[in-house]
C-alpha cells in the first residue's frame, strides 16, 4: 500500500527534464496549484493509512502483551517506524501547502498588478490628449466670461432714464418740506374750525334740582316765631 502511495506520488510531480532530454515548458501558476492539490489529497490518504496502520500494530502489542513478548516487540517497532513516516508525511504535507498559499498570493496579486496596469493605461491615454497649458488658460477663459456675464447682468438690471444724476439728498429735503407744509395747513385748517364753530352751553336740566338744606340758625328762628306765635 505504501509503494503504490509513493509511486502515486511520484507519477504527479512534473519532470524537469523530458525524454529527449530538453527542459520542458514551465507550468502555469494555475497547473502548479491543481498538482499540488492533487499531491495534497494523496498525502492526507497516506495520513489516514498510516494512522489506521499505527492502530492495528498497537492492538497487536497489546494482544501478545506479556505471553509473546518477541510479536510484541515487533508490532512496537512497526509502530514506530510507521509514527516517523507519520511525522514525515505531515512535514511533507505542509510544505506543499504553504507553496500552494504562496503560489496562489503570488496569482492573486500578478492579477492585481495586472489590473493596475491596465488602469494606468487607460489613465494615460484619457490624458494623452490634455495639457496642462492648455486647461489652465480653458480655466482662466471660463473665468473671465463669467466676470463679463456678471457685468452686463449688472448693466442691465440698472434703472434706465433721464434723472439719474439727480442727488437722492436734495429729494429727501424735498420731500421733508413738501410733509411739513402739509402739517402747517392741517394745524391751519384747525383753528378756523374753533373760530367758526359757536360756543355751545350746556342744556338746562328738565328734571328739579334738590333744595339744599337751611342752616341750623334759620331752623331755631322759625321754632321762636311759632312759640311766640301760640302764646
């Protein structure tokens, strides 16, 4: 079983030299990784064989144990070289897979490399047809268009007639003067409203004013009058 394993294992390593004795043709990063899986998966059958193989040797010194010391020996040794070639096979194992990572890193960032370039590329040919020169001066036409456009926007939402030249200061007295005539006539129109109008009085109350009452000397004269009067 351990020969065909090994003879498996040696039939998928590519050869480095051909029949004719020329060097043949390297294999792509993706074959590299298919073999190496495939010499993965053989490996990890070797573990399990050898592993299933270790057990059995065990049980087998543990069968003659004391009755058959020399089997018993035997199966230890067994075990042991089948433990070394365990170990070697692990060893193996993971060597093949850090290559598949790195061979695989390598891939994915060759591909990165690859988009960048291509994107640099293409970068390159959208600015073949700039200068620098020539956008700073598109820049400073585009600038000063728009310093004109705000110029005529301005000239034209400027009032548009004769007066123009007339100082706001000398309208504003104006109309102060033209206010306080109007005040002047409406305190004039007033008083001749006070002088035409007559002198109203007041009504005469329809209703009987209250008497006031006589004072208290008047009161005592007329009580003196009635005694002299009855006597």
């Amino acid at each position: 079983m351990l020969r065909a394993i090994g003879n498996c294992l040696y039939s998928t390593l590519p050869p480095a030299i051909g029949p004719a004795g020329k060097k043949e043709k390297d294999p792509s990063p993706e074959e590299a990784i298919r073999k190496l899986r495939e010499t993965e998966e053989i490996l990890v059958k070797k573990q399990e064989f050898l592993e299933h193989k270790i057990q059995q040797e065990l049980q087998t010194a543990r069968k003659h144990g004391t009755k058959n010391k020399r089997a018993a020996l035997q199966a230890l040794r067994r075990k042991k070289r089948l433990e070394q070639q365990l170990a070697q096979t692990d060893g193996t194992l993971s060597t093949l897979e850090f290559q598949r990572e790195a061979i695989e890193n390598a891939t994915t960032n060759a591909e990165v490399l690859r988009t960048m370039g291509l994107a640099a590329r293409a970068m390159s040919k959208a600015h073949q047809d700039m200068d620098i020169n020539k956008v700073d001066e598109l820049m400073s036409d585009i600038t000063e268009q728009q310093e004109i456009a705000q110029q005529i926007s301005d000239a034209i939402s400027q009032p548009v007639g004769f007066g123009d030249d007339v100082d706001e200061d000398e309208l504003l007295e104006e109309l102060e003067e033209l206010e306080q005539e109007k005040l002047n006539q409406e305190l004039l129109n007033m008083g001749e409203d006070e002088e035409e109008a007559p002198a109203k009085l007041p009504d005469v109350p329809s209703t009987q004013l209250p008497t006031s009452p006589a004072s208290k000397a008047d009161e005592e004269n007329e009580l003196k009058k009635l005694v002299d009067w009855v006597s």
